[in-house]
C-alpha cells in the first residue's frame, strides 16, 4: 500500500519510518507466542490485530514536491492511498495548498492533516481538499498505533472504494450492454410483425392482417362490407411480359385499389393478384356501388416496364349487419363465392353475394346435425403426433389431435369441424371428450405429456381452470403432464381475464403453450404479461423457411424473443432435413411434424413414447403436410 509522507522536518519522516517499518519475522512470532500464552485461544485475535498491510512509503519536505510525486504516479498506474501533509512547510506552499493541489490531481486519495497548530480550520481545509470524508486530521505529536492504524484504515478503505468503483463501472457496461439488447429486442420485434402483417412485394397488409382487421369489425358494430377483387387474365401478363412485369403491374393495381377504395376502408393483398377490401357501407347498394367504381379504376391502360397493359378486375362482395351472419371466415368465403360468379359472368363487373351461390350452406348444416351425434355413433377419434426435443430427438410429449370418421362422407377435416363446432356451443362437449380421451392415452406413456388444444370458446368457460383442474384428478395424472394449448385470439379478447386464468393454471403445475405465434395480436409486453411455459411457431413459416427471406426472419425473430424470455419454443410442421438445420442453427428447443412422425394412434404412440427417441424421417414415405388439423 502506497503512503505519501509531507512534511519539513526530518525528524517526523524519521518517526513515520519506524512506524510504518515491517515487523520482522521473528518479531512477529514473538508477538504471536506471547499473545497465545497470555490469552490462550483468543490468541488468534492479536494475530490478527497484527496483520497489518505492508506500506510502502515515499517522503517529500515539501508541497510542490509532493504534487509531482502524485502526478507520477498517477501516470505509472501506482497511485498512493494516503497522504500524510504537514500544515507549515517554509519557504514552499504550505499544507492547504498542498492538499488542494493534490486533491485536484486525484479525487480519490485520502488525506490527513498532521499538524500541532490551527493555522487552519477543518472547514477551511475540507473547502479546498473535500469532500469531507476524504480529509482527516491527526494532531502533533502522534502515536505509533495511531498512526498506523489511520494508515491501515483509510488504506483498506481506499482500496474498498477502488473496488466498488471498479465493479460500478463493471456494471454500468452490462446495463448499457442489456439497453442495447432489449433496443435490438424491440427493433426485430417491430420488424418482425410488420414483415408478419405486409406483403412483401408491395408492403400493403396481408391475409393475415386482414383477416385481423375483419375479427376486429365483426365486434363493432353498424354495416359493412367485405369484397374479393381478382384481375383478369392477369396469368396472361405473367407468360407474355414476364414475372417481373407481373409484379410492377400488382404494385400499380394496389396503387389504384387504395386510391379507389371508401374512405376509411382497408385494402390488403390476399395472395397473388387477389385482394381484399373492407369498408363500412348503408347497404347492399351502396357496396355494389363502390365495387363498381373500383372495378372501373383497375379497367385503365397501365405502363408496365414500357409495355401498355389493359387492366381488369372482377370483385365480390358481401355486407354484415347488426342482425345477420357475422363470422369472419363465413363472410370471406361468401365475398369469394360472389367473385367466382363475377368472373363466370363474363369477368370485369361486381357482383353481390346471394344465397343461391352458396351450397355450402346446406352442407354446413348437415355438419352440424352429423357433429352433435358423432360421439353416441363412436365416429370420433385420437391420434397423437410427437414432440421431439432438438438435438436429441427425445420424445418429451405428444400433441392430441382430434379426427372425424363419418359413415356417410368418410374423414370430415378438423379445419371443417372444429370452426362449426365453436360456433354451435358443441365444442365443450367435444372439448371434454377430447380431455378425457387424451389423459386416458397419457396414464400409458412413461413420462412424456400430452398437449391439447383448447378453443376460444373452451378458455372463456365459466370455472374453466377447475374444470380442467377435476378431470386431471380424476384421471389420475400429474398436472405437469397436461400441456394446455391456446391460440392468440383466446387469451387477448379480454387480456386481463386470460392473464389471470393463465397465472391460475401455472399455479397448479400445468404447462402453457401460445400455438400458432407469429399469425395474431402477440407483442413483447404481451407476452411478458402472461404466464406461458412455451411458444409454438406456425407450420406457415417453417414452411416458407427455405424459401422466403420473410419467414426465415419471422422464425428467426420469434426464437429469439422466446430465449430472452425464458420460453421454450416449438417448431411445427417440420418436414425436411434442411428445416430441422435451420432451426437448430436458430436455436428452437422442440420440433413436430412429419419428418418425425405421422399423427399416430393411441396403441401406436405408446410404442413410440415407449421407445423414447425418434430417428428421423420416415424410410419409406415421403414427408407430406402436418399439423393440428392433419
């Protein structure tokens, strides 16, 4: 520890000398042996009393001397601890000038003031060489222990301080560090949901947002209106002007639908050269009305890569009142019904939808009337795909999926079903059955869970979290075992209430999974916001995953806000070898789909669960789609 010693007489740098002078070995032992025998155990106190520092000390007579001895070692990177300054030091600057100057150089020296006189108060000195509590005084003639024991104390404080100081800084770096993240966080969560919700080549909103903003309209209410508009003959522009052509023409027809479209209104680019609009209208009329302007905007010559093409449209469209059908998924499908009878009618006009075009109607209800019996007919029933920890190929768990043998018209999609279902009240009974059936099948694994999908519907039930909580213990199953699968849409309806029966469900030992992340509402917080155990991402983007720029990113996003967030993350539909890379590459912690296993039946999934591990795709069949719905 490095002292500095001020003063002007040799005789109290003589004294500082053989204060600050290392004991010697065998002095030390001495002290030790004596301590011992005239205090016996508590010997061990005294030697630790007499551990002092070993101080290296530097002298100086005078002020001015001193300063330079603190600006040279300040610059080698040896800077001193303490500094002990006489007040009076003829003919040069004196004490208080001294420490000032000394105080200037490096704020976090200790000083003392050794003087006999009061040439100076502390409050003077503490002015010019503070703060307060690095100053010190100690008055003429000192003792050896006093000195030495000021000497040890402000050394080892020193050097605390240094440390602290140190590990400040440490720290200031990692919250600068974790700033940066969570603005790094935060920018790819931006990017990733506007590249989820735009079309790429035009950056208008997609499918996906549309069918967004359409769930949104449904809730509120008044009339409005839902249209399909698809170019004609736009196949022809592609083969003879090429694909680039084709698309600077998509960017300008969307150009022109915005411009045409209803104030207020949203257009969005369904897929290829459809789109879709949605704006508020009086009525039938007055839709068909603004239909007809915008199919007359797209029917002007357009400039396409120096070419003049003649563009042309033909739209659907659809209203919803406050007293009729309102289903979001029912009133696209009935816009696209009015367009394909637009185009059967010799193309660029609008047409209306009206219940004529829609066998599908009846067939809905026949669906219906077969779903309510389906269960007293036995013509339900379980299969169970694999979920594979990545790396590894464990199997740690088996999504349950529910399918529909019918006599009449053969396997009916859950894609079909299961929408009818929710929208009938059905879908609790099928729900139960689909609860019960699963924690059936997992009593004979030997460790691995079963994750079932729950509906909006089914998470809104009144005493859901102790309907689900009765079933479990009946069956006789760990809550640990049950994975509970929602969609986005269930829980942000009403975040509060959903965040609440999550916290509920996680209380009592169950797993949470978000299935299909990246398609909804989900952002940062609200993921923070609820508690969930895992996030799957939608088969749409690993399926894209090879070929589009935009999915890869959106996969890569979402995996990296599930590991800052301490959440597993799922891949579905996995299906060839250059997904399983990629997303090992990315870091998701499971995967399921087909390269793994086909959705299996209960006898066929306990051999697989039996087996633990999975070796890879298939040998003799070719991966084909996946997923909940088969």
């Amino acid at each position: 520890m490095r002292l500095l010693i001020v003063d002007d007489e040799p005789a109290m740098h003589e004294s500082y000398r053989r204060s600050f002078a290392p004991i010697a070995d065998g002095a030390a032992s001495a002290l030790s042996a004596m301590a011992s025998d005239l205090f016996g155990e508590g010997a061990g106190d005294a030697e630790q009393a007499a551990d002092t520092p070993t101080f290296a000390c530097v002298h100086h007579m005078q002020g001015l001397d001193a300063v330079g001895a603190v600006e040279e070692a300040l610059r080698d990177g040896q800077p001193f601890a303490v500094a002990f300054i006489d007040v009076r030091m003829p003919p040069g600057i004196d004490g208080k000038e001294t420490a000032a100057r000394i105080r200037a150089l490096d704020p976090h020296i200790n000083i003392v003031i050794v003087t006999g006189y009061s040439d100076f108060s502390p409050a003077e000195i503490s002015r010019v060489a503070g703060p307060p509590d690095k100053i010190f005084y100690v008055a003429k003639p000192f003792e050896v222990a006093e000195i030495v024991q000021t000497a040890t104390a402000l050394g080892r404080r020193w050097q605390i301080d240094r440390e602290l100081e140190e590990a400040r800084a440490v720290l200031a770096q990692q919250v600068v560090q974790l700033e940066e993240q969570a603005a790094e966080l935060a920018a790819n969560e931006s990017r990733a949901v506007h590249i989820a919700n735009h079309d790429a080549l035009t950056d208008a909103p997609n499918r996906l947002a549309f069918q967004r903003a359409l769930g949104e309209r449904v809730r509120r209410p008044g009339r409005f209106a839902v249209a399909m508009v698809d170019l004609d003959r736009f196949k022809l522009v592609n083969d003879t002007l090429g694909h680039l052509a084709g698309d600077e023409l998509i960017r300008e027809i969307c150009s022109v639908l915005q411009a045409a479209l209803p104030e207020g209104g949203m257009m969005a680019r369904l897929g290829g050269d459809e789109f879709g609009l949605l704006f508020d209208t009086a009525g039938d009329e007055a839709a068909v009305m603004a239909c007809d302007r915008v199919v007359a905007a797209c029917g002007t010559t357009m400039k396409v890569l120096g070419h003049s093409v003649q563009g042309s449209a033909s739209a659907g469209v659809v209203t919803a009142g406050d007293d009729g059908a309102r289903d979001p998924v029912d009133l696209l499908r009935r816009a696209d019904l009015a367009l394909n009878d637009a185009k059967r009618q010799g193309r660029n006009n609008a047409r209306l939808f009206d219940e004529s075009m829609d066998e599908g109607i009846r067939i809905r209800r026949r669906i219906e009337n077969g779903l309510s019996q389906a269960i007293a007919r036995d013509e339900l029933g379980m299969v169970f795909q694999p979920i594979v920890a990545n790396g590894t190929f464990e199997i740690v768990g088996f999504e349950a999926l529910l399918r529909w043998y019918t006599k009449e018209h053969g396997p009916i999609s859950p894609a079909i079903f299961i929408p009818i279902a929710e929208e009938s009240n059905l879908i609790h009974e099928l729900g139960d059955w689909v609860l019960a059936k699963s924690l059936e099948v997992l009593s004979q694994w030997p460790g691995q869970y079963v994750s079932v999908n729950f509906s909006p519907r089914q998470f809104r039930r009144h005493n859901f979290v102790g309907h689900v909580m009765e079933q479990v213990q009946r069956a006789g199953v760990e809550p640990h075992r049950l994975q509970i699968e929602i969609t986005e849409t269930a829980i942000f309806d009403d975040a509060e209430r959903a965040a609440e029966t999550l916290y509920k469900l996680r209380q009592m030992g169950f797993r949470i999974a978000l299935d299909d992340f990246g398609t909804g509402y989900s952002s940062l917080y609200n993921i923070r916001k609820f508690a969930l155990d895992s996030l799957k991402i939608d088969r749409s983007f690993i399926d894209g995953m090879g070929r589009e720029r935009e999915s890869a990113a959106i996969v890569h996003s979402i995996i990296h806000l599930g590991r800052a967030l301490g959440l597993g993350v799922i891949a579905e539909g996995v299906e060839t070898e250059m997904q399983v890379a990629l997303l090992r590459a990315a870091g998701a912690s499971h995967l399921q789909g087909y390269l793994f296993s086909r959705p299996v039946a209960a006898e066929e999934a306990r051999v697989i669960a039996e087996a633990r591990y999975v070796a890879g795709p298939p040998a003799d069949e070719e991966a084909a789609a996946t997923g909940t719905h088969g």
